[in-house]
C-alpha cells in the first residue's frame, strides 16, 4: 500500500466522536488490552488462526480491537480484497514475502481466503 492510500482510508472511518469511544474503551480496558495483546503474540508465533477467530467473534474484542463494522470493512475487508488482487501479478514476476498483520489473516474475507478462492494453495512457514 501506498501512503497516500492509507490515508485516503483514515478519512473514510467514521467520525471523531466514534473514534473517541473506541480510544475510551481501550483506555478503560487497558489491562484486559494489554493481557490480550500477549496472548496474541502468542497465539501468532504458534499459528493459532482459531484464536483470532475467537476474537472477532467475541463483540467487546472485536469493538476494542477494530471498532464498528465500517471500520472493520474499511481496515481490513477493503484492503484485503484489494491485496488479493494485486498479490498473484507481484508473484508471478518474481518470488515474494508479503507481510501482513494477524488481523488481516483470519475469517471469510481474510487475505488468505481470498487468494485460497483465487486456487493458491497456502502453507504455514515456519
């Protein structure tokens, strides 16, 4: 992505007010956030998809983590679409490590499912 697109997402997400309680939750939350930021950790080094699943499932994790569904499909629906696309022509001109955040793993929308529709087949690497 380019700076210019990630900016052009920042002033799509909805407005200040909602911002303002999603950063409140965080603050008022902030040993359970931190608690789920090092599980997190560890759940990424060990692969654990199903746990971020579990996460998005969960409606408080969700809302602190990523906010309301706009800012859900904007952050990570949108982009994802928009990186599957572009992924395949990147590594057919050459081989290619693509670096993602967990987020951007997991569900039906997921980067991952959405190349898997594409026929790529996709392997943990280690």
């Amino acid at each position: 992505e380019t700076a210019e697109l990630q900016f052009k997402i920042l002033t799509r997400l909805p407005p200040l007010k909602e911002q303002k309680k999603q950063l409140l939750d965080l603050i008022d939350n902030w040993e359970g956030v931190k608690m789920l930021a090092e599980y997190m950790g560890k759940a990424y080094e060990q692969q654990n998809v199903a746990f971020f699943t579990e996460i998005l499932k969960n409606k408080h994790s969700r809302r602190v983590l990523v906010g309301t569904k706009t800012t859900y499909e904007l952050l990570f629906t949108e982009r994802n679409t928009k990186w599957a696309e572009k992924m395949p022509l990147i590594m057919e001109q050459k081989p290619t490590l693509f670096f993602v955040g967990a987020l951007h793993l997991i569900g039906k929308d997921s980067v991952l499912a959405l190349l898997k529709k594409r026929g790529y087949t996709i392997e943990p690497v280690m």
